[in-house]
C-alpha cells in the first residue's frame, strides 16, 4: 500500500491519481455557500483506457466528506440532505 498525506497548507488543493481503469480526484478545501469546508473524492472511469476498453461506475462518483458537526449546525446544506434521504448503506437498511 503506498500512502500519500493531502491536507490544507499544502502546495495544491486537488490529489489526482490514475489507476487502472479510473482517475480519482481528492478536493480539499471546497465549501458551501455558508462557508463550511469539506473534502469533494470524485471517481472517473476510464473512457477508453490505454487498451480501448471503455470502464464504468457502479455507485456514487462523488463524495462528500464533510464534519459529523460543524461550527454552525443550521449551515450544512449537504450534512443535512444526506441525513433525511439516507442511503442503504448509511442507516443499515437493505431498501
């Protein structure tokens, strides 16, 4: 496993990484329109790799990460979206 530190402070604000059949993209450092900072991973499949092959998601291809709790909990929009639609996967349900 090879691992790679990117945090605020650093000389870029976007990691960008290909691998075999995608291109991952790690943001730090985006907000919403309160301010309120978040790290944004994007997946891009390969369209078409070196090979031709065209690849595809299967799943979300961006992700929010974004504090449990924040400075003002009125303020996150997204925080707030995600806990009244949660996924399967958030809340342990299979529907």
């Amino acid at each position: 496993m090879r691992q790679i530190q990117h945090f605020r402070g650093g000389p870029d604000k976007i990691l960008h990484i290909e691998t075999e059949g995608c291109k991952v993209n790690v943001i730090i450092g985006t907000h919403d329109l309160s301010k309120e900072v978040f790290t944004t991973v994007e997946i891009l499949p390969a369209e078409p790799d070196d090979d031709g092959r065209n690849w595809m998601t299967i799943g979300p291809t961006a992700v929010l990460v974004v504090p449990a709790t924040g400075s003002d909990p009125d303020s996150w929009l997204f925080r707030d979206l995600a806990a009244a639609n949660p996924t399967p996967h958030q809340n342990g349900s299979s529907s």
